[in-house]
C-alpha cells in the first residue's frame, strides 16, 4: 500500500510508525534543503524526540528553494511527507520505521512569501540549512561573500523577492524584528568546517549590502551554533524501493537509506529556545571545533583516500575496499601516522575509538556506498578534508606520504578517467573538465597538475613535497598497478 498518513495504522502492523498525533504537531524548525541527510540525521533525532518526550512544538517545515525541489515537494504531497527510514546493520539486517518529524513542505519557488510567514511566524524557534557547500556562495579562493550571482544581485535590488537563502533569511528576519519578536537561531547542518562562522560571516555580508540597520540587528541578536554531523547515508538505490515493497508491502517514492551509527555535535548557543536533545544523545558543548576536525580529517578524508585509490583498482564500493587487506591497511596508516599527529586537543583514547568505529562503518557489507559518490566533487572536498593535514604535517616535518599518494592517485584519475580494468569512471565534478585539461599534461610536466592553486595552494613550491609527489605519479604513469604502490608504502 501507499506510504500516507490514513494507511498507517496497517503499515504500523508491519514496521514502526509515528505514535506522535502529527495533527498537533507546532512548526518549531524550518529546514531548508530537505535531502537524505536531513531525513535520516536531523528529522530522525527529532522524530525520536517526538516518541520519547512527545513535545509537540518541535516539528518540522521543509523548504526547498529550486525548482528541482518540485519532484519533493510532488512526492511529499502525496505521503503527507512521510517517509521510511532504512538502517542497514553490518550483519545483514534492515531496520525499517517510518518517520513523521516533517509536517508540511514548502516549495519557494511557487509561494516565496509563504515560506518568509513561516520562518518569521513566533513558533518557529530554529531555522536550519543543509544546503551543501555550493548554497553558503562564498568564492573558495578568498573566502568572500559572491556578489556576482545574479541571485543575490536581485534580492539585493528587491529585498522582497528572495531567491536565495541569504534573501529568505533576512526577509523573515527583518519582519520578525518589524514585530518585535524574537529572532529565530540560525543552524547549519552542512559538512563545512565552523559553518556556523562561516554562515554569520556570508549572511552579514549579505545584509549590510541591503539593509544596514537589519544587519546591526542581526550581529547582536541572532546566532549561528557551529555544528559537526555525522551519518553515513547513501543514495536509496531502486533495489532497496523494491525490497521495501517486497517486504513489507510499502510503497515508498522518497525512502532513506542509512547506517546505524549517527553522531551530532552542538555548540550550545542559541537565542532562543531550543529541543532537550542532550536526553537522545546529541552533544551541546562550547567549542566544536576539536570534533569537527577530527571528522573531517578522519571520516570525511579517509572516504577520499578509499573512494579515488579504489576507482582506480576498480573497486566499486566503500565495503569493498574495506575487504581488501591492502587498502585497509593503508587507510589505517593514513589515520594513525598522518592525521592523528595533527588532531590537537582530542583525547588519545575518544580518537582511538572513533577510528575503530570509523573502519568498522567504512567495512558495513549492507551499506554498499559506491566510490563514484564519495568521489564527486573532490576539487571542492581535497582542499578542505585532506590537503590542510599534509600541509601540518609539511610544517612539523611528520608524515606525507599518504597524503602525497591520494593527490597522485587523483592526478592519474583525473587524466585516464579509467580504472586498470580498462572501464570508465565515473567521474561527478563541477571542475571536471579543468581537472582533466591541468592533468593530462602531467607526462610533459610532473607537477603540472599541481599548478591550481585554488586547490592546492602554494604546494608546489614546497621541495619536499614536489619530491615525493613526483616519484609517485611518475610510478602511476609509468603503470604500475595501485595495488602494489599501496602495498609498498604500508
């Protein structure tokens, strides 16, 4: 049967469902950029919330601002924005449940001024974003607000047509101040480092370019809690619709895949109220930062260094990397000699767990991520998740070799877009085809693909570095195969 709200009370004869009434459900958080992350971290410790405490004023309004966001907004319609939650045990097992933490969805794009009431409505306490890197619009060389998107130049020119997410923001913002009511808090959920700093920084660049005043306000009055989140969750692949229809007879158009483990890390400043989380296990703490490094450096980087040594071997999962002894291995160098050195404050034992409980994730034969994922956009991911500890390391003359290996590795990938089977890549990058261009003169110039600096940044004047670089991608181009140069470096 269809996944709706009138049919629950025969699916819940098969999996869990909402014991929550959703009719009393408040909007107490407005979340922008309702993905898979979303609805299988954030919506999920909030639906537990819900079951648990029954707190009724924390449910959730999705928004989606595009116009790619229609097919969502068309799906949810249909399931009073239901959806399954699938968590896939490394034993093999599923867990199903439905989840009913969203209340209403709102397409921007259709009714903008709907979405602006609602976030500056007196119940709404939290405004949240997982709007990827691309959606915070700052230019990755400098770091600097974009006035160039001819988005931004409109909201700037017509503050009441809001187009981007700066432009809902502060319009709701701005009348909420209008009617003396509290501001709401203002919560990234995205894989950015500090991206509560960075989204105070883009935001107030934005108002003071359109409203001054509004952006005074703002600086005193609003916050923005840095975050660190972590889940695993993979593309819902048509297998797994199948199976839940298979199953347990559901017919779910928008279901979630996830693994079991899940982690988020608050700083804990908010200006206004906010859901007791802490009793569901999310962290609130003062500082974020240690966490989020050590996520970064470890989870995020250590998908990179199997998701590009992998493709090139052919490899065509997380899991399966995993089950090769010798990429194994050399993620847990990698770890242990290279990033953990640099982790700071972190202490020994918390850093030594998550990595066992890192490998034990990356190795979970049900969740099946595919390394084309993890591979996507990894001029975007490289700068931020690997290269700032090989550059540490560079400084405190420690380990590079790892590091160094992986920025070969994705030089050599980048140029044959081939694994050693002879079969293609697939290759999901913005900067795919500059990539390809910078590398394919690589046999004519050994650190030519080196020479981007918005991704690498001065490395290539570093005689060191350029040292062991080299030696590596020439052994990649000379055809050694992947699996032998790991070998001889673990």
């Amino acid at each position: 049967m269809k996944l709706s709200q009138k049919n629950l009370s025969e699916i819940e004869k098969t999996i869990s469902c909402p014991t929550y009434d959703r009719q009393r459900l408040k909007t107490g958080i407005v979340h922008i950029g309702v993905g898979g992350f979303h609805r299988s971290h954030q919506a999920y410790y909030i639906h537990r919330l819900l079951e648990k405490y029954d707190h009724l004023e924390w449910g959730i309004c999705g928004v989606g601002l595009r116009e790619w966001d229609r097919k969502i907004n068309e799906v949810f319609k249909r399931q009073d924005c239901l959806y399954t939650l699938i968590t896939q045990h490394p034993n093999g097992s599923d867990t199903c449940e439905v989840i009913g933490s969203i209340r209403e969805f709102l397409l921007a794009v259709d009714t903008p001024q709907l979405v602006v009431d609602k976030m500056a409505h007196p119940d709404t306490k939290i405004v949240s974003l997982t709007i990827t890197e691309g959606g915070y619009n700052f230019n990755q060389s400098t770091g600097d607000f974009d006035f160039e998107n001819p988005d931004i130049k409109h909201e700037l020119a017509h503050p009441n047509e809001p187009k981007t997410v700066y432009g809902y923001l502060a319009a709701a913002l701005r009348k909420r101040r209008g009617h003396n009511t509290a501001p709401f808090t203002v919560l990234s959920c995205d894989n950015i480092q500090h991206n509560g700093t960075v989204l105070r920084k883009m935001m107030l660049a934005f108002v003071e370019k359109q409203d001054p005043e509004l952006a005074d306000w703002i600086a005193q009055e609003v916050r923005f809690p840095n975050t660190m989140v972590d889940r695993i969750t993979p593309v819902t692949t048509p297998e797994i619709t199948d199976s839940l229809k298979n199953t347990y007879g559901i017919e779910d158009e928008w279901s979630v895949v996830c693994e079991p483990f899940i982690q988020w890390v608050v700083e804990d400043t908010f200006c206004n109220v906010r859901p007791v989380l802490e009793h569901l296990g999310v962290q609130f703490v003062s500082d974020v930062t240690p966490y989020e490094k050590m996520k970064i450096r470890l989870l995020n980087a250590g998908h990179s260094v199997l998701g590009i040594t992998g493709a090139l071997h052919g490899h065509p999962t997380i899991d399966a990397c995993m089950d090769d002894g010798v990429f194994a291995t050399f993620l847990q160098q990698f770890m242990d000699t290279e990033v953990t050195p640099v982790l700071g404050s972190m202490e020994e034992a918390y850093v030594e767990k998550y990595k066992n409980t890192l490998t034990a994730r990356f190795a979970n034969p049900n969740i099946r991520d595919s390394v084309s994922r993890i591979c996507s956009e990894s001029a975007a991911k490289l700068p931020k998740f690997l290269i700032p500890t090989l550059k540490e390391n560079l400084e405190n003359d420690g380990s590079i070799a790892y590091a160094t290996f992986i920025l070969a590795a994705w030089c050599y990938y980048s140029d044959k877009g081939m694994d050693e089977n002879g079969e293609p890549l697939t290759i999901i990058d913005v900067q795919k085809d500059q990539l390809h261009q910078t590398a394919k003169k690589t046999e004519g110039n050994w650190t030519a693909f080196l020479q981007q600096p918005d991704i690498f940044g001065d490395l290539v004047q570093n005689e060191r570095f350029v040292q062991q670089y080299t030696a590596m991608v020439q052994a990649f181009y000379q055809g050694s195969p992947i699996r032998t140069l790991m070998k001889e470096l673990c």
